[in-house]
C-alpha cells in the first residue's frame, strides 16, 4: 500500500511563521558538527538503496540538514541508473527507511537554505508529486504565490512535466503557480491536461474544478478543456452542493464560457434549495447564484425572502446582492433602498475595486441618491489621494467618472500624471474612458472644455504610443490588450494599436486568432491585412481550431462588411467544421451565427434549416427563459433579422415569416428624429412640393424602417400620398399587406418608390468611411422590395461642401431627380 509521509503542513507553517518573525538568518546560530565530510563520503560510496537505508538507520541521530539533503541526492542518483524506474521508485517510497528520512528533513528544516528545502522537495516528488502539490497549497494558504519557492516549485513543474501522471496533484499545481509561469508554459499545461484528463474518474468534481479555475486564472477560455469539465459537471450534478455550482457558475462567467445543459440542470437543484435557505450567508449565496437564471416566479419569491433578511446582511453580502441585482437588471426600488442603506453603513469598510463595483450597479440600476452619492465620491477621492498603484488609481478614476458630477481637482489629476509611465494599456484605456466622460460632462452642463483635460488626453496618448512602440512580441502584447474592449480607446490610440498588431500580422495563429477577431469585432476598425490573416488562418488551421469559436472568427468580417480574396473558401471551411456540431451547438450561437453568415449574404441551407424548425425553437425559448430580459430581446432580434433576410434573400428555402406579432410589439417603441433628421425632412418637403409628398418613419414589409419616403412618377414628379401621412414617433400603418405583394406593384406603371436613410458614425467603420455591414444589409433588402435607396452618410451632410441650406437643399435634388451617385 502507498504511503504518502504527511510532513509538509506542519514544515512549511513552521517555516512560515519563523520566517514572519525572525526576519534575519537563524543559520548562523546553531551548532554545527566540525566536519561533516566523512558521512557524506561514506553515502557517496553506497552502491544500491539499501545501503543507504542502512546509513540512514544507523546515523539518523547525527545527520545534519546537509547530509539529509545528500542522501536525498543519492537516492534519486541511483533510481536513475535502473532500467525498471518505476518499479524501483516505489520500491524506495514504501522502504520504512524513506520514512525517517522524511522525518528527518522535517526536524532538519530550519538548517536548510530555500535551494536545498526545494531539492528535497524535487526529489521527493519524483516518487510521489502529491508532496510537492501539498506544499504548494501551504504557501497558497499564505498567499505566497509570487514568492521564490513558488518560483522554484514552478521550475520543477516544468522540467519534470513530460513525466508527469497524477492529473489531480498537477491541477492543484497548476492553479498554485498560475501567477507566476510564462504564456507558453501555460500552453504546455493546458496540452498536458487535455493528455491526461481521460485518465481519471468522471467522478473527479474537485480536479475539474481546479483546471476551469486554472483557466480563469490564465484568463483563457479553452474550449475543449472546458467541455471536458462541463461534462464532469454533469454527471455529478446530484452531487453538487450550493457552494460547488457557486464557484462552477462563478467560473463560467469569467470564462464567458456557456452550457444550457449545466444550467437548467443547477437551475431545477437551485430552486428545491429556496424553502431550505434560511440563514443569510447561504440564502445570498443562493440569491447570487440563482437570482440571474431564476424565472419570473423564482425571482419573486427570492426577492421577498431576501427583503426580510435585508437588515441582517454583512457589507460584503449586500454587495454580492447588489452585484447580482444587476446581472438580473432587477430594478425593485424597495430591495435596492434596503440594500444600499446596508452599502452605506458599511462605505468606509470596501476596497476601490469594490467601490467601483458598487458604482457601477448603482449607475445601472438607475439609483440615485444625493447623500450616497457624495459619501461615494468623498471616499474615492480619499483613496486615490494616498493611491500609487497604477491600476488602483484607473480604478478609482473610472469609478469617480460615473458619478453625477465627475470632476478631479488638482489632486487627483496630479495623481494620475504620477503613474501615467507605470501605466499598461488596460490602465491607459480606464484613464482615456473617464477623461473623455469628464470632457463630455463639461460640455454638456457647464458649456467649456478646459485645457488641462485635453492635455492628460495628450500625456495618456503619448504613454500609449509608447507602450505599444515598446512591444516585442504579439504574446505580450495580447498580455494587456486582452483585458481591454476596443471601444473604448481613444482613435488615435486605437490607430497605433492596430498598426501594432499589423506589424506582427504573422504570429497570428490559431491559438490565439480568435481573441484577436473578437478584439477586431469590439473596436470597428477595418484593418484588411489583419482580416486577411485571420482568414488565411482559419483555412489553413482550421482543425486546430474548436467549432464553437468560429463564431467569433466571423463576426469582424459580418460586422465590418468585408470579404476576405478567399471568400467562399473561408465561409465554406468555417461552416463545414460546424456541420457535425449543430445539434449541440448553444441556441444563441447558432442564431448569432446564422445572421452573421446572412449579413454576408452566405447562407447555408443545413445551418439555417437546423435554427427553423420547432425542436430547435422549443431549446431556444427554453433558454430565453433563463437570460437577462435585454440579452433575451437582442438574440430574438437577431432570429427576426435572420428570418427576414432568409425570406427576402433566399425565398426558395421556404421558410416561413413568423415575426409579425413581434415586430409590432417593438415597433411601439421608436424614438423621435436626430437633428440632421429634422434637417433633412423640413427641406424634403421644400424639395418634394409639401409635407404631403414624403413619408416619415415607414414601415416596409418585414418591417424595415425607412426614415423617409417617397414616389416619383414617371416624368420624375412627386406623387402626393393624400391624407395618409404618418407623423413620427407613432407607430405607422403598413403601406402594404404585409408579405404577400412587391412593393412596386402598387405604383401607377413607370413610378418608383424611394427610401432615403440618414447614416450616422454608427453605420461605417471607425477609421474610414466603409459601411457596415447591417447597414448594408438593409439597402439590400429595400432594394429587393423595390426601392430606390438613398443613403445620405453623416460625414457628407456635415462637411464643409454642404455647410449652407442651398447646398444641402441641392444636394437633396441632385440625389432624388438626378443622377444617382454611387
């Protein structure tokens, strides 16, 4: 039977809390022997282990810590001379002898400088790794994981990892020296994983929890290792507790990492747990957990319980609710009043990043309160007064400038120049982000800008540009763009890094390609180099690429409206890999996958007949049940996008429209006009001959907008629509029956029917004026009942060529009667 000696704890406590309090070396006290050399000499001459163990028995009383260390060194010396390794390592694991030495190395310990402490623990670990993942547990318990022998448990992790079996002490290694190993070391641990995962038992909760956490921890989303997890998850999903499915849900959430399946199973065991929850600690764990999947009835009855537990909550716990109300986007006045008079009793006890938090819930859910407000805002100030941490100070900067008046004094700005060379780039884009919302409010409410704003603008520009100058590699640079959204860089900033990533466009592969294309998707910025290579990629390496991310890879290219040379090949690679994967593939992947394709105008019949028929459609509205009410209205947008494009763009599918009950209900929802609007529809009546000859806010069959519309007869005339004129704002009548005839047919012969669309900044890409794609999407589609389509783009109407009336109004004319420019 194995015996695993069980020193460790007490060692490494021991050695802690000597350390703790004797700073100095206690080594230069103690007694030494005058020579230790003739022991060691007399090891050295051992020939085979039991002469060793021998040594041992007969000289333990007098070993000294390097002798100990010696005979260690010995041992491991003469198992690598064997050529049955493993049948002689646990030969000298169960030897009595072993034992002692262990017993030995615990008395010796203190004697031991770090180097020999870790040699012991290497060769120890050679017959048995669970040691070595003990010990790093111990100094995880004291929150050691940036020190040296972290390090150097880090460094036998990685020379002996080829070797490696014991999946369950390699994952509690894995997560103890997370923070301190390389990018590539984190790929070989991943690989290793993925080796040996089928080599323990599905019952194993606990290791699939340490890799998923790992990966958290890694801050990658490795999707065939989290499957493989998911799938423990699952088959142990009875014997999950409500801690376990907290830190399971805690986990994919970080992870962005999706599975129905786990949540409607933790979602049935969650909700039996409701009546048994009846102390605060465990029912905020369970309002936490289950609060954002819960159903309508669900969410009631946690609220009202929550309610009368409110004045008992800790500090910590009412930030946990307050946290979870906003992933809920539960806006019950009453629950968040009580909660936060609980936030302001306990103000003064939370960290910045905590701070933060709460603001950001607070703004959310719309809460406002004067008194709160100004205790929140003294506090942050406070903190970032004695703060020098860069990324503590972008914290308290960011949180300050969603309060309702975000403005920094001489302080707090002279606090931020101080760290600015300190600074990554995720810390540079927090600082750009509440400047320019600072800049905004002033000009808003006070009317000015000052100079100081615009120059840190200048100051966090030039600490970007070098930063990004300074990068050597795409590895670490992907390091600090990777927690960074592309939105929220400043353009120039923004333009700097995308020629930074151009300059390392071929170590773009198929590790990291799809970070980088969802990077690309968030900032609107149309780099063609960069696209041709994730496309380039994406054919080549497309084996090595997990089917569930091919989303991610296409969306840059739907949402900057661009075709890669190889087009069909690149569409056709990435679906074809999907093909097998479609009956599992997550509901809203697949809809966000499948009007993607379509705002390419790539329609694959199998994809889009797995999304429209009425097994898929139950799954989808099972889990539209469990998502946020904004997150829920967007994915049905989108399957209503994607079923309007079918039966304009691809009518020989036969799939049928079934949006007309939806559509009229979110219609009841449209906006007024933008100024340019107002602009453009008072001179449409001057250049069409009166109100009565153009239509505001038109809807089309399957429901496209058009801002404005009219008819021209066949001598280029308007025609007026009578008395049916629609105001704005009101939800219009159909102009014709729905579906059933093209629009042209109504028209007098010779007429056509025109649709001009005002295009702001929202409708092109970032750095040039190229349309995007659902812009694009939608000419197509009017074009395809009949239209004639006018875009008039906001950088025309704005321009210095159009800046009086009379060219504007020219303009119009030029674009309705004349020759239509492309």
């Amino acid at each position: 039977m194995k015996k695993t000696p069980v020193f460790l704890d007490s060692l490494v406590t021991d050695m802690l809390h000597l350390r703790a309090i004797c700073p100095f070396s206690w080594r230069v006290f103690q007694f030494r022997p005058i020579s230790c050399e003739p022991l060691i000499i007399q090891m050295n001459k051992c020939t085979d282990e039991e002469q060793i163990f021998d040594f041992i028995e007969r000289n333990k009383a007098i070993l000294s810590e390097k002798q100990v260390g010696c005979a260690f060194d010995m041992l491991w010396k003469l198992q690598k001379q064997k050529t049955s390794l493993l049948k002689n390592v646990e030969y000298v694991r169960d030897h009595p002898q072993f034992l002692t030495l262990h017993n030995l190395a615990t008395n010796k310990f203190k004697l031991m400088n770090d180097d020999t402490l870790v040699n012991v623990l290497h060769i120890t670990q050679r017959f048995d790794i669970k040691l070595l993942s003990e010990f790093s547990s111990c100094l995880a318990d004291q929150h050691l994981y940036f020190s040296p022998l972290m390090g150097k448990i880090a460094d036998i992790v990685h020379r002996n990892l080829e070797t490696t079996q014991d999946l369950s002490s390699l994952s509690v290694l894995m997560v103890n020296i997370s923070s301190l190993i390389s990018r590539h070391f984190q790929q070989q641990l991943v690989n290793k994983t993925e080796l040996l995962f089928d080599t323990i038992d599905s019952s194993e909760v606990n290791v699939a929890t340490r890799i998923a956490r790992f990966l958290r921890n890694i801050k990658y989303c490795y999707q065939p290792l989290l499957e493989k997890c998911n799938n423990v998850f699952l088959s142990n999903v009875d014997q999950l507790d409500l801690d376990s499915i907290s830190k399971i849900f805690r986990l994919y959430k970080f992870l962005q990492f999706n599975s129905f399946e786990f949540i409607m199973m933790a979602k049935k065991k969650l909700t039996e747990m409701i009546p048994l929850c009846n102390h605060p600690a465990s029912f905020v764990k369970l309002f936490v957990t289950l609060g954002p999947i819960a159903g309508p009835e669900e969410k009631k009855q946690l609220k009202s319980t929550l309610l009368l537990m409110s004045e008992d909550l800790t500090g910590e716990q009412a930030l946990a609710v307050l946290r979870a109300m906003e992933d809920m986007e539960s806006r019950n006045s009453h629950l968040i009043k009580r909660v936060t008079s609980v936030l302001h009793k306990h103000l003064d006890s939370y960290k910045p990043l905590e701070l933060l938090k709460i603001t950001q819930a607070l703004t959310f859910l719309h809460f406002q309160r004067k008194e709160f407000s100004a205790k929140l805002r003294e506090l942050l100030l406070s903190y970032l007064k004695i703060s020098f941490i860069p990324t503590e100070v972008s914290i308290l900067v960011y949180a300050i400038s969603l309060l309702p008046s975000p403005h920094l004094d001489e302080v707090g700005i002279s606090r931020i120049e101080a760290v600015l060379p300190q600074c990554n780039l995720n810390n540079l884009s927090n600082f750009a982000t509440s400047v320019l919302r600072w800049i905004q409010y002033d000009h808003m409410y006070l009317d000015s800008i000052t100079g100081k704003q615009l120059k840190l603008l200048q100051k966090l520009d030039h600490y970007g540009r070098q930063r990004l100058q300074h990068s050597n590699s795409l590895d670490l640079l992907w390091e600090e763009l990777k927690s960074v959204r592309g939105n929220t860089f400043p353009e120039s900033l923004l333009e700097e890094t995308i020629a930074t990533l151009q300059h390392f466009v071929d170590e773009i592969n198929y590790i990291n390609v799809v970070e980088i294309a969802s990077f690309i998707s968030n900032t609107d910025y149309l780099s063609t180099l960069l696209l041709d290579r994730i496309a380039s990629v994406a054919v080549q390496q497309i084996e090595k690429i997990h089917p569930f991310t091919i989303l991610a890879i296409i969306l840059p290219f739907s949402t900057l409206n661009y075709d890669p040379p190889q087009r069909d090949e690149f569409f056709g690679t990435c679906v074809q890999h999907l093909n097998s994967y479609l009956g599992i593939l997550d509901p809203l992947m697949l809809v966000c996958l499948g009007f993607s394709l379509a705002t390419l105008q790539y329609f694959p019949e199998d994809l889009l007949k797995s999304i429209f028929n009425i097994e898929f459609l139950a799954r989808l509205d099972s889990q539209l049940e469990i998502l946020s009410s904004s997150l829920s209205a967007r994915v049905q947008f989108h399957l209503m996008e994607l079923n309007r494009s079918i039966c304009l763009e691809c009518p020989e599918f036969q799939i049928p429209w079934f949006h007309d009950r939806f559509c009229q209900q979110y219609n009841k929802g449209i906006g007024g006009m933008s100024g340019a609007q107002q602009q453009i529809y008072k001179m449409l009546t001057e250049v069409l001959g009166g109100i009565n000859c153009v239509k505001a806010s038109v809807l089309t069959p399957y429901y496209h907008t058009v801002d404005f519309e009219c008819i021209l007869d066949k001598r280029k005339k308007p025609l007026p629509y009578g008395s049916h004129n629609i105001a704005w704002g009101q939800l219009p009548e159909m102009p014709w029956e729905s579906n059933t005839e093209i629009v042209g047919s109504r028209l007098p012969p010779g007429a056509e029917r025109i649709a001009l669309e005002f295009l702001d900044s929202k409708s092109f890409c970032r750095n040039i004026p190229h349309m995007k794609g659902k812009s694009a999407m939608k000419k197509r589609h009017l074009e395809i009942l009949g239209y004639r389509v006018i875009q008039i783009s906001q950088f025309e109407w704005n321009s210095m060529a159009l800046s009086t009336k009379d060219a504007r109004m020219d303009y119009l004319r030029e674009r309705i009667f004349g020759e239509v420019k492309s």
